[in-house]
C-alpha cells in the first residue's frame, strides 16, 4: 500500500516514525564515521618522527596545506589574531633534523603542522586556535604529538629540550628568544645555572659564537619584550613540572631564505649536538643514550 492511499494522520505518523528513525541512525551512527575521517585525516597533516634524542624540533605556523571542508578563521575577538605563514619554518625544521640524524644517527622528536595557520593556529590555547569543530581532530593531533613526545622524553632520559620555531620579519639576521623570561628554561637555569642558557656550550651562545645575532642580547640583562614564547612554551617549558626547558625560537628572513636554509640548518644541528653533549644527555641518571652517540 502505498503512502497517498493512508489516512492523513496515519501518512504524518508513518512519516514522523520514519524521519525519527532516520534521525537516530544520524545522529548514533554519523558523528562516529565522521570523527574516524577527521582523525585519519588529521594524522596526514602532521609530520611526525618519533625521536632517539631528548630534543624536540616543533613548527607550528609553516604548513602550506589547506584543510578539507574548513574556510580560513576570521579571528573575531581573538587577541593577536593572525594567519601568516612562518615561511620555511617547516623545511627549517626538517633540515635540521636531517643534519642531526647525519651526524648523530640519532633523531630528534619532530613535529611539523603540514595545515596553513589560516586554519588552525597551532601555537594558541583551543579557544583562539580554530573555529570550525571539524578542526579540532588536526589540533589535538598536533599537541598529542608534542605531550606523547615529552612524555617519552621522560620516561627513557629524564628530560629534554623543545625548540619551538617560528619565523619574524623584524630582523632579518637576528633569531629572537622566547621563554617567557626564562620560565620555561626554569629548570635548565635551576640545575646548571646561566651558562646553560648563555654559556659558550648552550645552544644560543653556541650560536652567538658561530655568528648570529640573539636577541635579547646574551651578554646584557635585557628582558625579553618582542617575544616571549607562546602557548607551546608556557605549556610544556619545565616551569610546569614538565621537565622539558622549552624556547621559542623566531628566525629571520635571511636565515630561513632557501639559499641560506641549509647552512641554518647545519649550525643549528651543530648547536644542538653541543648542548646535548655537555647539559642533556649525561645529566640523566642512567645516561643510556650517550654511549651510542660518536664520539668527539
Ligand atoms: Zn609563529
């Protein structure tokens, strides 16, 4: 029998139990399907390399892909609202730890945002960092990667050290520092004192010595002011408890163009191997990982 042939109060109930039905099957069955695309999808735009160091390399704002089904964020009432890209932050990230898997043959934690921070801002709290519930699954994956890379980081050395990076364009040559005047280096400062900040074997005065111009200056008290690290930092810096010293490092033009990305990268590793040789690796209790790194 066919729907016109019913009474009209029998068609409206058949029809109601009908779109009831279809309602439950939408909204029981529908959200999950939907979650288990967003969380695979996710996972696609996330570079992540489990690491064999205690050093995480993080690049939130480099990514160049777009989010399918998410229009850009229009930031309203969001404070230091902004979409640009931190340019060759992402390949920044990856060269260095190229260089330090060539050296060393070990690897640093890495973990890039391959999103555009049009979509996602991966440097906010979740509040300011997207707009859309679909983008929620590419945020979380991002900062799963970084506490599941801490939490590791922990368990097999005790602590480590996360760089977080970013681009500027205030200074072409200059590599701004963000700890949020040294909070989140707290524990770096608390067990070795300035020199593991500032000295020739940290990793800025490794680089100030090898030419690069860090601000604030390392030999004046100057506080941080342009910068002083980011949601990342004042999460996972060790001011938290967190054991991991987190600094947000903001790169100029010069050092991230394509022509000099190769010699950043190279002194970076070089920086880094110094640190991790005199404050990371042998402060650890067992010092498991220091033997199979090559010898100086
Ligand atoms: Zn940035």
């Amino acid at each position: 029998m066919s729907c016109r042939h019913l009474p009209a109060i029998a068609r409206c109930s058949w029809l109601a139990r009908l779109t009831r039905a279809l309602l439950f099957f939408a909204c029981t069955f529908l959200p999950a399907y939907a979650l288990a695309q967003t969380a695979a999808d996710s996972d696609k735009l996330l570079t992540f390399w489990a690491g064999t160091l205690p050093v995480i390399l993080a690049a939130p704002h480099g990514g160049r892909e777009a989010i399918p089904g998410i229009t850009p964020r229009r930031g309203v009432g969001v404070p230091q609202f902004t979409v640009a890209r931190d340019s060759n932050t992402a390949e920044l990230a990856e060269a260095i730890a190229v260089k330090l898997r060539q050296r060393l043959g070990a690897t640093p934690f890495l973990i890039i945002a391959r999103f555009e921070r049009k979509f996602v801002d991966a440097n906010r709290d979740p509040a300011a960092a997207y707009e859309m519930p679909q983008a929620k699954p590419y945020y979380e994956s991002y900062h799963r990667a970084i506490s599941q890379s801490a939490e590791t980081i922990r368990q097999k050395w005790g602590s480590g050290l996360l760089l977080d990076i970013h681009a500027q364009g205030t200074q072409a040559e200059a590599i701004f520092c963000g700890t949020d005047n040294g909070k989140s280096v707290s524990q770096l400062q608390k067990q070795f004192g300035n020199a593991a900040l500032r000295g020739p074997k940290s990793l800025l005065g490794h680089l100030a010595s090898t030419g690069y111009k860090i601000l604030p200056d390392l030999t004046s008290q100057e506080r941080e002011s342009r910068y002083t690290g980011g949601f990342t930092t004042r999460t996972y810096g060790s001011h938290q408890g967190t054991r991991i010293d987190a600094i947000q490092l903001e790169i100029g033009s010069n050092l991230r163009a394509k022509a000099n990305l190769e010699r950043t990268a190279n002194d970076f590793a070089d920086a880094i191997e110094v640190f991790a040789r005199e404050y990371l690796l042998c402060r650890n209790s067992d010092c498991a990982f220091a033997p199979s790194l090559p010898r100086r």
